[in-house]
C-alpha cells in the first residue's frame, strides 16, 4: 500500500512537552502518513506515553530503545524504517499548525520538487519571533537550493519545517557519535535534490526552552566542544560541496569564513575565555584564506571590519 508520508519523531525524556506535539501530528488536515515514533531510551514516562497513543492510532508505529543513542542514531533508524514517498522530522517539543503536512505534501507535488519548505515561529512563551516568513513563492534548482540553504536567509539549515523525497537519503546517512546531528547530513541531502521550493507560510512552532539541544544557538554561551563540531564541519561541507556540486564552491567557503569571523567576535565580545583554542584555529584559517575571503562577492561591510579587528591587527 501507497505511504504518502512518514513522520518521524524521535524523543528523549520530553513527557511535558510529548503529547501536545504528538497531538498535533495526529490532528493534521493531512491523515495519509505513517508516524514513526522512537523513544531514545527515556527514563521518566515518555515510553508509557509513546504506547498508549499508539494502542490508540495505527497510523503510529512504536520504536522503544531500551538505551539511549542520540538523536542522530534515532533519526538514522526512522529514515531505515519509513516507507513514505516523502518524510520529515518533528521534534519532540515543538508544535505544527493543523495543516503542515497538507501544505508541505501539495507544495512538493504540484512543483515537482524533491524537498518542500515552509517558515515558522519561535515561541518564548511571552513572546512570538516570525523565521522566514514571507508570502513569495521560490521554485529552485539544485545550485540555487544550496545556495540558498548556506546563505539561510529563506530557511535555516534544520530538518524542521522541510518535507523530503525518501530517495534523497538513499546515499545519505545521519552520522553516529556526533552532538549536533543535522549540519552533518543537511547539505549533503540539499546536494542531492535537483528541485526545491519553499514558501515562508509560518506554519512550524519552535518552542524555546533550556533544555532545547541547540539552545547555544540562541545564547552567547558558547561551548568548546560544539565550536569543534562546526568547525570540523566546515572544513567537511567545503570538500564535499566543491566535489559534488562544484558551481557552489565560492558560496561554501565564503560561508564557512563567515561563521568563524561571528563566532570570534562572539567569543571575544562575551567573553567566552573556554573557547581560547577554538579561537586561535579559527582565526588562523582566516588568516590562511584571507585574500579570498575579502575579495570574496558576498563579504560585508561588517565581516571587513571584524577581520581588521581580529585577523590583521589581533586584538
């Protein structure tokens, strides 16, 4: 039988946030899917919640790991087991509007496109910020998919929000023993579609709290270990992107530069004094690659004056 969808859902240890987000999925205008839940070893009562919703839906299929993975290892076993033409990633504290699914489905169908975008909220609780919202329709081709997933002015580069061809990840695999498992995998799947389009309809709720995996993000509480992730990352996005798709090779290694360049001024602003070494490595790869990097099409104003600051004068 024909899966339109697979929603995959990973959860670990999230029972205050679990059945509202499951709710959600559940009550979608869109009923077509399989929903594939997997609990990552949770130790308070997300498995109880996970098996009574689905004793109650068939649509749901319960994956329980009795040890916890990680999120990247839980994500990699719910692409194995979906058997949709296309799927996407919830997370387990956030919220979809009733009629995501519905919206994202259409958008891929009626433009043939591998992968379907839509925009979204971040909710503080007391107060709601619009992410990439806006009314256009943007139908893109593969260069012009990678450029705009590095450039993330018309989405960000996270699996939410986004519904995908299943064959995208056929060669794709989300990667083992990593802290933030997406910026891996996420532009190796972006070089693989040959048609994205996007429209920043607000139809996906972040909900922001302290336990949020990347609530880095958000802070300037910078961590040494992640800086590492990133950085590694990088280096990794920039040959594997000029190999695969090479037309996107300045765009790569200008927004690697441009994330080393924020993240020193980061560093050196809050006083981030744990991320010393990180710090030094990046400011001599900037060193390394600064001709290309200033003569680069896309640098800023603000990025020149941040490598007069730290890269030429050292301060």
């Amino acid at each position: 039988m024909r899966i339109p969808v697979s929603i995959i859902l990973s959860t670990y240890n999230r029972q205050e946030y679990l059945e509202t987000a499951i709710h959600n999925i559940l009550n979608q205008t869109f009923g077509d899917f399989e929903f594939i839940i997997i609990n990552d070893g949770s130790t308070d009562q997300t498995a109880q919640i996970c098996q009574r919703f689905a004793q109650e839906d068939p649509r749901i299929r319960f994956i329980n790991l009795e040890k916890n993975g990680g999120l990247s290892r839980a994500r990699e076993l719910g692409v194995r087991s979906a058997q949709g033409e296309y799927l996407t990633f919830i997370d387990d504290d956030d919220i979809c509007e009733s009629n995501m699914i519905e919206f994202l489905y259409n958008l891929a169908v009626e433009n043939q496109a591998d992968i379907s975008i839509c925009g979204g909220v971040n909710d503080y609780g007391d107060r709601i910020e619009p992410v990439f919202v806006y009314d256009q329709l943007y139908v893109l081709n593969k260069v012009e998919g990678l450029d705009e997933y590095l450039k993330r002015e018309k989405f960000n580069t996270a699996p939410a929000t986004k519904l995908f061809k299943r064959t995208l990840f056929e060669k794709v695999s989300f990667l083992s023993n990593v802290k933030v498992d997406d910026i891996h995998v996420m532009y190796k799947v972006f070089a693989e579609a040959e048609r994205v389009v996007a429209h920043g309809k607000p139809l996906y709720r972040w909900v922001k709290h302290g336990q949020n995996l990347t609530s880095f993000i958000q802070t300037n509480k910078l961590k040494p270990e992640i800086l590492d992730e990133y950085i590694l990352m990088q280096k990794q996005r920039i040959e594997y992107l000029s190999k695969k798709v090479p037309e996107i090779t300045p765009r790569v290694r200008y927004a690697a530069w441009s994330y080393m360049i924020s993240m020193c001024n980061k560093i050196k602003t809050y006083h981030c004094d744990d991320c010393e070494k990180q710090y030094e490595q990046m400011i001599q790869i900037l060193k390394e690659n600064l001709d290309e990097f200033e003569n680069s099409l896309f640098i800023t104003e603000r990025e020149r004056e941040l490598l007069n600051l730290y890269v030429k004068n050292g301060v």
